[in-house]
C-alpha cells in the first residue's frame, strides 16, 4: 500500500484503542485502513459518546 494513502489515525490498521485497551473501528477511514485524497470530500457523521468520552457505535 502506497505510503500516502495510508490512513494516518490508524496507521493502516483499521482499527483504534482507548486508553482502557477497548478497539474499534476506526472512524477516519472506516476501518479500511487507507484513505482516498484524491476527491477531496468525505462524508462527515457526528457520533455519539459516553460519560468518560468513547465513541459509541
């Protein structure tokens, strides 16, 4: 995978951790784990999250 679209919040994973060790699904690229900045536009979704501020899926 090409360096430049590799997804910079999950370093190509696809997956994220807070710092209780709980993964998700990262939100940036959808869990692909790579990003297309060729369009230029994405779709943004406000989540939800708890108390302790996790994203709520």
């Amino acid at each position: 995978m090409p360096e430049d679209t590799l997804c910079k919040a999950c370093h190509g994973t696809g997956m994220l951790a807070d710092d209780e060790g709980w993964q998700y699904k990262c939100s940036v690229c959808d869990g692909q784990g790579k990003v297309d900045m060729t369009n230029g536009v994405r779709n943004v979704r406000i989540m939800a999250t708890d108390e302790n501020n996790r994203l709520l899926d």
